[in-house]
C-alpha cells in the first residue's frame, strides 16, 4: 500500500482543522478509495481512515499505522499499550497519546 500526499487537494479541510481544533498539524493522504488524515496536537496524534466503498481490512490498519509510528510520530513520547482504535464499519480513528515526561 502506497501512502500519497493530498494536501493541495484538502486545503479547506485542513484549514477548518487547524482552526478549529487544536491540532498544530494536519495533513491528508490517499491509497486508492481509502483516504487517511493525520494530526497532530500537543496531547495526542489522530489517524482517521475512512473508505466510502467498503469495510476497512485490518491489515490496511496496521500498515497505515506502522507507517505514521515510523515516519510521523516521535515515538520516544508514546507507549504502544495507550494507542486506542475505534472501529466503525468505513471509518477507524486510531488515537495515540503523546506522554508527559514527570519533571
């Protein structure tokens, strides 16, 4: 599965993200029918995968997954046992708290 970048496509959504919320970045991605948004936000990241024709299929979740755990997502600030994915049928929202370091 190959990840593209569709930002130039989505600029509205990620304005109203941005704006709105409070994520400090947003960006989009498409692989075929399934299109992913990521953001990030000072307590936790969000991946939202969402396919309009049909269920998502578990390994599309753990490739999408590994693929921001690798390339996105500090992951010295995470610890895999707080990651929470809800399922829905064409949507899944994968959360990942970001850790607070005790000082």
């Amino acid at each position: 599965m190959k990840l593209i970048n569709t930002n130039s496509s989505h600029k509205q959504l990620i304005k109203r993200q941005l704006e709105n919320t409070d994520a400090t970045l947003v960006e989009t991605f498409s692989a075929g029918n399934t299109d992913v948004i990521f953001t990030k936000a000072p307590t936790h990241y969000e991946i939202l995968i969402t396919n309009k024709h049909r269920a998502i299929r578990e390994v599309e979740i753990e490739t999408i997954r590994d693929f921001f755990l690798k390339r996105r997502i500090q992951t010295d600030h995470v610890r895999k046992e707080d990651i929470k994915t809800l399922y829905s049928d064409k949507l899944i929202e994968i959360s990942i708290p970001i850790k607070v370091s005790a000082q």
